[in-house]
C-alpha cells in the first residue's frame, strides 16, 4: 500500500477518534461526515495525539533515570555487603531495576520518532511507574490508558508514519529530551544542597 493510500486511510480514521473509548472496538463505522477528510486535517487532529505520546516519551525517560539511579545504589549496595543475608536481594532487585530503566529510557526515545513497536513496549513499561506513589502512580496509569486510545495506536502505526511523511511541513517542534533526562540529578542536587545547608 503506498504512503499516499495510508495517509488518506489514516485520515479518515482520525476523524473519529477525537473523542474515542480506549475499550471500544477499534471496528468503527465510517462517519460520512469525516469520509472527505484531507491529509492535512487529519494531520491536525493527529497532533494532540502526538504531543500525548511526546509527553509519555519524557515521562518514560524522566522515571528510567531514575529506576537506574535506585537500580546502581541498590546494585553497589548488595556487592559491597554480599556476605549479609539481604545482599542477593539488593543486587536481583538492583540488577532488575537498571533493566527497567535502560528499557524506559531507549523505549522513550523509541516513542520520540513514533516507532510503531514502541506502543506495546511502552504499555509494558509505564506499569512499573505504579509503585512510585503518588505521582508515578498516576503518570503510570494515565500514560497507560493513553496509550490505549485508538488516537495514539494511529499516531504509532504505519499509517501514522505515511500520514506524517504527507504533512511534514505540520511537523512540530519535539520537546528536548535534556530536561527529562537530567531532572532526576537536578532534583537530587538540590536535596543534597538543602540537606547541606540544614545539617
């Protein structure tokens, strides 16, 4: 299928999931309406959804950093005391907490280029985020039900890419993944600072 029929199909479809159930069958009827859509509409009903799977990306990589802070502290921590009791612990438990972040940090950059394997890897991903309670908790839980909506598995389709590549001049700036990437270290410096200055 050229890029051309799969922009124009993709377009059609973005039509109708403005407001979509994520639970809803993704078999919709055609809404002659949303039937004569251009690419160029539909590329502009696209973008809240891009930029919702842009803000899943920074998340994804702000809470990987730190899995991989929590992961390292907790890893160093087992092999200096590996002949305590709690030390095989530490090291499984830091050992899969880097896992979990290295995976959350290459799978936002992986949502960053819209790469249409990310989707399910994300969903899998951003499950992990629930036991950082409360923000991560719910971080977690939206960026999943967001990722479930039929607006974000169009974004991350192949269709979404051809749809991209017809409207390219709509493309917006990405957001710089700096700040998620380096936001952990800040906040830990300036606890440190704080502590610093109390202590």
């Amino acid at each position: 299928m050229s890029s051309e029929v799969r922009a124009r199909a993709l377009s059609v479809r973005m039509g109708q999931v403005e407001e979509a159930n994520p639970f809803a069958s993704t078999e919709a009827e055609l809404d002659p309406a949303t039937a004569d859509l251009e690419p160029t509409q539909a590329r502009e009903r696209a973008l809240p959804f891009e930029r919702r799977v842009l803000r899943i990306a920074s998340w994804l990589m702000f809470f990987g950093v730190w899995f991989v802070l929590f992961g390292t502290g907790r890893t160093v921590h087992g092999v200096r005391t590996w002949s305590d009791g709690e030390a095989a612990w530490a090291t499984v438990s830091g050992g899969l907490a880097l896992l979990v972040g290295w995976a959350q940090i290459w799978v936002g950059f992986r949502l960053r280029r819209f790469a249409p394997a990310s989707r399910l890897l994300a969903l899998v991903l951003v499950l992990p985020l629930v036991v950082a309670i409360p923000i991560g908790t719910w971080v977690g839980l939206r960026s999943f039900v967001e990722l479930l909506r039929s607006g974000a598995r169009d974004v991350l389709s192949d269709d979404g890419a051809a749809l991209r590549a017809a409207t390219s001049k709509q493309t917006p700036k990405r957001p710089s993944p700096v700040v998620p990437l380096t936001g952990p270290f800040v906040i830990l410096a300036t606890f440190w600072a704080i502590y610093q200055l109390i202590v």
